[in-house]
C-alpha cells in the first residue's frame, strides 16, 4: 500500500511538473508533500510546532500561486526542508532541522536502506535483497519473449500484423524520468530521518552558561575593569552620535534629495557594521565567567544601556532609510535596508536576554535562525513588485520609471493602468505596453499546472 501511494505520488508529481514553468502546480506539490507526511508520519502531526510548519509550507506555496516571485519560491524551499527536518527531531534547533530536511530530500532512500558497519568501515544493505535472481526474473523472461515474438511473426502473417499494430509511440520517456525522480523524492521524504552525530550534539548543548573550571577572581575583577571603561566609553561616543544625528534628522528636514543620497549611501552601511560590532563585543565581554562575577552589575547595567542606545540607532537609520525613500521611491535594496534592520533590533534584543538570563551563544543562533526564518516567510507573502510600484507613482517625490518596469511581472496589471491614468513619456507607455502583451500571452498559454491568480484577473477584464 506505501509503495502504490508513493507510485501514485511519483506520476503527480510528473505531471505536476514535466515541462511546466512554476505556477498552481507548487502550491498543489505543497498538499501532496503534506498528505505524503501526514500519511506517514501520523502522530508527528499532533504537534502544535509541526501544524505551524506545516502551515508555513501551505503559506509559501500560496504565496507562489499569487505572485510567482523568487522569493516566494526560496521561501517554500526552505519552509519545505525546514518542515521534513522537524519531522526528523522535533526538538532540534531550527538549523538543524534545515540539515536534516536537506539531507533526507537528497540521501533518504539510501540512508533507510543501507549502512555502515563501524568495524570494517563497509557499506552494508540493511534489507538482504538477491539482486542476481531479481535481474534473472526481469531480463531473461523478457529476452525469450522478444525472441519468440520474433519467430512468430515470420510464421503468421496475421500475428505479424497485430505486432506492427502495436505502438508505442504514445509513451513519453523523459515523462516517466520524471516520474522516477518524482518516486526518488517521495522515498526519500516520506519518513525523514537524523543527520548524526549533528542532531543528537544539538540536543545534548543547552541554551544555559555554566561556570568554568577555572573561575578566577583576581581575573575577572581585571576583565570586569575591562568591561567598564571599554563600554563607558562607547555609551559616551554613541551618545554623541546620536544627538548630533537626530540634530541633522530634525534641522535637515527640506534637504536637498541629492546631498541627502550621499549622505545615507556613506552612512547607513558604516551604522550597520558598527551595530553588528557592538553585539560582537558584548558576545565577547560576556563570553563566560564574567556572567558569575557577583561585581559585574555595573558592567551589565553599561551593557543594557549601550544595547537601548544601539536600538536608538536602529530607529535612527530607520528614519533616515524612510526619507530616502520619500525622496526616491521604493527599490529592493531600501526595504531589504528595513529587513536588515529588523533583524538587527531582535538581535540586540536577545543579546539583552542572553546577558541577562545567562544564556550561551548557541541561544541567540538558535533564537535568531528562527527569527530569520519567519521574517523570510513573512516576506515571501507580500507581492513587492506590485506595492512598489504602487508607492513609487502615489507617494515618491522622484520615481524612476524604468526600474519598475523592469521589475517581474507581478506589477505589469498595475503598470497598464496607470498609463490609463497618468501622462507618461512615449518610450515608457510602449515599453509598459509590451510588457503587458507579452504578459497575457504567457498568461493565454498556460496549463492548468502553470496557472497564476494573474489568469483569473486576466479573465475578468
């Protein structure tokens, strides 16, 4: 039964995907991988964290089905490798789950089905299976067959014709490849399995910092003294900074876009750098012992502080970022700013805990993955290309056309209406107007594997 339903899913998956651009056909992958799971691995699904993956999954895969973009499609791999690790080892860190579901897509079927003996360093079957007689039962039968047809056609004129009849012309080779790779795929996720020694080393390391062996006053009161006057200074240095900085932010509002531009290109990488050394240099101080020296609060309190004042300089570039983009519109590159950025203030905040509540390090990665796993997904589900576009023609002192036209065909709909609307110059209004040909013709052409929420709109104008 296991096997016709992973045959079953193995020509799905073909026709699914056999020649056919990305579209329904991965949000539809997305419910065939989840009933594969389901099916297989029952009392998995009973966890809360993994009806959340799985949910994750489902999402990415709708998102690919409304706006067919690279990130949408990134972000339902990785929900997908992600969602397979899980299923491994619920209890593992997010990274590893990534491991585990990468390693079990690609290597499943072998690591199920063969071994390693420790002591002779050989690959052994698990399954005893007599190769020699299965190939004996398939080729040798099959061989006497197409001799015999052979003979029988020269001696019946009427068999011969029946023979001819026959064809096979209808069967697609590279069609059932697919399939195969399909069957491959399916055997190996149907029942995911540990990356070791990685998985169980994951497990054993707590998010917890013990003290050492070599506990140290005379020590750590000098790392301590350290501690204090490396972060007194820089509490007073970016104190500095930042009121300078808000003082250019509040006096500056009417600058001239252009001064403004080289002023935030020259700026916001070198506040990201020094924001990221900060975190670094706090990993660093507080490393170890430090964290059970009963002398250390004075130290911690100048840390807690340098962190708030760090998260003002985050709403700082914030700003900053904002008014480049009320001067030039929105582009790629100023909302992965904002990304960069939101992940930059969760890591201050759990470098905060981590210091506070005597955490390792291996607590903020395992804290910050997740972080960046769900911002990723979160991402995927917006349709960017469009909410440019319709930013940049609403709200943007400056817009360049060109770039939104070159942007994916997410915004092509939205780009045919406003030529309706506005006065634009003739190259771009014909520029737009065979984007958006080109794009009902791919939208004309798809199958029904390929089909995007674009048709349906398409359909109703």
């Amino acid at each position: 039964m296991k096997k016709l339903i992973l045959i079953i899913s193995a020509l799905l998956f073909s026709t699914l995907f056999y020649d056919k651009s990305i579209g329904l056909n991965l949000f539809l992958f997305s419910i065939l991988t989840l009933i594969i799971l389901v099916i297989n691995n029952k009392d998995d699904f009973k966890s809360k964290r993994t009806i959340i993956y799985s949910g994750f999954y489902l999402a990415t895969g709708l998102a690919v089905f409304f706006h067919d973009s690279a990130l949408a499609i990134i972000a339902n791999m990785v929900s997908f490798f992600t969602l397979i690790g899980l299923l491994s080892e619920h209890k593992a860190s997010i990274y590893v789950n990534w491991l585990n579901g990468l390693y079990t897509t690609i290597a499943g079927f072998f690591h199920r089905n063969f071994t390693v003996d420790e002591t002779t360093q050989k690959v052994e079957s698990k399954k005893e299976i007599d190769y020699t007689h299965l190939a004996k039962i398939i080729i040798i039968p099959a061989a006497i067959v197409i001799i015999f047809i052979g003979l029988y056609q020269n001696g019946n004129p009427i068999f011969n014709n029946l023979i001819e009849q026959i064809d096979f012309s209808f069967i697609n080779i590279q069609w059932l490849l697919f399939a195969g790779l399909g069957y491959y795929l399916f055997a190996n996720i149907h029942k995911p399995i540990e990356v070791e020694p990685a998985t169980s080393q994951d497990l054993k390391t707590s998010n917890l910092l013990f003290k050492t062996k070599d506990f140290s006053i005379s020590q750590l009161k000098q790392e301590n003294q350290l501690g204090i006057i490396l972060i007194a200074l820089l509490n007073i240095l970016i104190v500095i900074f930042l009121v300078t900085d808000i003082t250019f932010i509040l006096t500056n509002l009417d600058i001239r876009a252009s001064v403004f531009s080289t002023q935030v290109h020259s700026g916001i990488n070198a506040l990201i750098a020094s924001i990221v050394i900060a975190i670094i240099i706090l990993l660093y101080v507080f490393r170890g012992d430090l964290n059970f020296y009963k002398e250390n609060k004075t130290v911690k309190n100048l840390a807690f502080t340098w962190i708030v004042l760090n998260a003002v300089l985050v709403l700082s570039i914030a700003v900053k970022n904002s008014q480049y983009i009320y001067y030039f519109g929105l582009t790629y590159k100023r909302i992965g700013v904002l990304v960069y950025l939101v992940l930059t203030l969760t890591g201050l905040i759990t470098t905060l805990i981590k210091i506070d509540k005597t955490k390792n390090i291996w607590y903020l990665f395992r804290l910050n993955t997740k972080a960046a796993f769900v911002v990723l997904v979160v991402a995927a589900m917006i349709n960017w290309d469009y909410h440019i576009t319709n930013y940049n023609f609403k709200y943007a002192k400056s817009m360049d056309i060109n770039y939104l036209i070159d942007l994916s065909d997410n915004n092509t709909f939205l780009l045919k209406e406003e030529t309706e609307t506005r006065t634009l110059d003739k190259n771009s209004c014909d520029r737009i107007q065979k984007k958006y040909e080109n794009y009902c013709m791919e939208l004309y052409n798809n199958d029904w594997q390929e089909l995007k929420y674009d048709n349906f709109k398409l359909n109703l104008k």
